[in-house]
C-alpha cells in the first residue's frame, strides 16, 4: 500500500470519527450537508497532499474554522493551506462573498473590479463615480494594473467603496504566505 493511499485513509478515518463528526456538526450552520462538507475535505488531501504532514489539532481547527463560517474548503472556493506542520483556512473570494450574502439583508449588491491603465476611472476618497473601458480590447490591451475597488449596497445604507492602489496590491502580494492565490485569480 502507498504512503498516499495510508495518508487518505488515515484522513478519511480523522474527518468521519464521532469526535471530529460531532464538532462539525454543531459548528456548521444547518443549512450545510456534513457529508458534503467532507467530501470537500478529503477532495482538498487529494489535491494538496503536504496537509498529511499538518498537526491533528490545526486540521480539525482548520475544518471548524470552515464549518463555522459556512465554507467548504474544496480548492475552488475556500482552501486548507499547510505552512509547515500547520494547517490554516485561506478562504477565497468567492467564499467571503457567499459568506456575506448570508449576513447581509435581501438586495445587498456586491461589486469588485481591477482598475487598468487604459480604463476609464472617476473617483473622489471613498466613492467611486464612474468606471468603464473599451469592451473591445482584450484584457492585456487595458494595460497594466493601477487599483483595484470593491462595492457593496446594502438596501437603505449609505454604499461601502473601498479602493486600493497598485502599490497596496503589491504589498498584500508580497506579504501573502502563499502564492498560488495570485496566479489563479
């Protein structure tokens, strides 16, 4: 038998014991299926082998740490990242968005988008005007990056926007304690 097909077993056995089990239940909201939610999680040993070297304490934290927040960690949406011996939850954009539909009331609007330098990009401290470019060009033709904004309404509240320039991408790029979450998205 290989090392690998020893490690998803011996993952397989942690994510369905009645210890892990029952926390996961009472952490993940109702509305999640539990073994939906494992399946994502041996789908993530599958596609990230190195979290077989994580501590047992740092998965499961990791795992309710998902549940918890309504995140299924599958690679697509949430990821379970490994920093050594230890695993971290990394959710994704998609998830975070997900995640604030469920808090937020019936008609919140979220928008996020990149700012190039061809674009067209009227904005004034906390509010962005106007934002549009040529449908024509291909992504590349628009230039390089400058910013970045996101937008969200929320129904009888003054609108968030929240714009950052391409010197903050670069820092939280530079900060970030992983790399792959760059070259994906």
């Amino acid at each position: 038998m290989s090392t690998q097909t020893k490690t998803k077993k011996a993952f397989g056995a942690l994510i369905t014991s009645d210890r892990v089990t029952n926390q996961l239940t009472a952490a993940m909201p109702t509305s999640m299926n539990l073994p939906r939610f494992q399946a994502c999680l041996n789908l993530a040993v599958m596609k990230t082998p190195a979290l077989a070297k994580c501590t047992e304490h740092s998965l499961i934290q990791s795992f309710l740490d998902a549940a918890a927040s309504g995140m299924r960690p599958d690679g697509r949406t949430s990821y379970l990242i490994p920093y050594g011996s230890e695993c971290r939850l990394m959710p994704g954009y998609l998830d975070m968005i997900q995640v604030m539909y469920q808090y937020l009331p019936e008609g919140t609007r979220i928008m996020g988008e990149v700012v190039r330098e061809k674009d067209h990009f009227d904005w004034s401290p906390g509010e962005v005007r106007e934002h549009s470019w040529d449908l024509k060009l291909k992504e590349e033709q628009r230039g390089g990056i400058i910013g970045a904004y996101v937008k969200i309404d929320v129904p009888n509240q003054m609108p968030f926007h929240h714009i950052i320039d391409a010197d903050q991408i670069a820092r939280s790029e530079k900060a970030a304690q992983t790399k792959d979450v760059w070259k994906k998205h």
